[in-house]
C-alpha cells in the first residue's frame, strides 16, 4: 500500500493519502481542506529506520550534533596542507 503526498494547487494545502493498490494510486485525488481537485503528487524523502539500515532518529540527530561541530571551522594547517597538494599536483602535471 503505497503512501503519497500531494499538495493543493488551490489552497496550497499539503496532504498525504495512503492507497490500497499502486493502480489504485494513478486516481487524482481531492484537497481534504477545499475539496478542489487541483492537486499534484510531492517528490517525498524516504526513511529508513534501525534494522533496516537507516538511522534512527535519535542517532541522526547525534551524528547531526557531532557534524555540525566538525564542520564549523577547518584547521589553518589543514588547508595549508591541501594548498600545498594541489600546487604539487599542478607543479606535476606542466
């Protein structure tokens, strides 16, 4: 059963409809706020949860956390470093 969102070109509404079979999913359905059938089916993120080999929330928002610090600020050696590689590299390659 394959669950979509949609979003009202009318009243700009966002909605999701869970339908029983994919044919089943080709229908337009109606904005359950205006009941207009102006309405268009969003490209969704996809989830994937513990077992299955995606994070669980709370480890995302850890590994969030623990990049959002790491990726704050770089190192001056650290980008001295990769200046002096690509000059190398350009040094290499006349």
């Amino acid at each position: 059963m394959p669950i979509y969102e949609y979003i009202c070109l009318d009243c700009n509404s966002l909605f999701d409809r869970l339908w029983p079979t994919i044919a089943s999913a080709q229908e337009q359905p109606t904005c359950p706020e205006c009941f207009g059938s102006s309405t268009r089916r969003k490209v969704s993120q996809v989830a994937v949860l513990g077992e299955l080999g995606g994070l669980t929330p709370q480890e995302r928002s850890a590994s969030s956390a623990e990049s959002a610090g790491s990726a704050s600020y770089t190192p001056k050696e650290q980008i001295e470093k990769l200046q002096a590689n690509r000059q190398r590299k350009r040094e290499q390659g006349r």
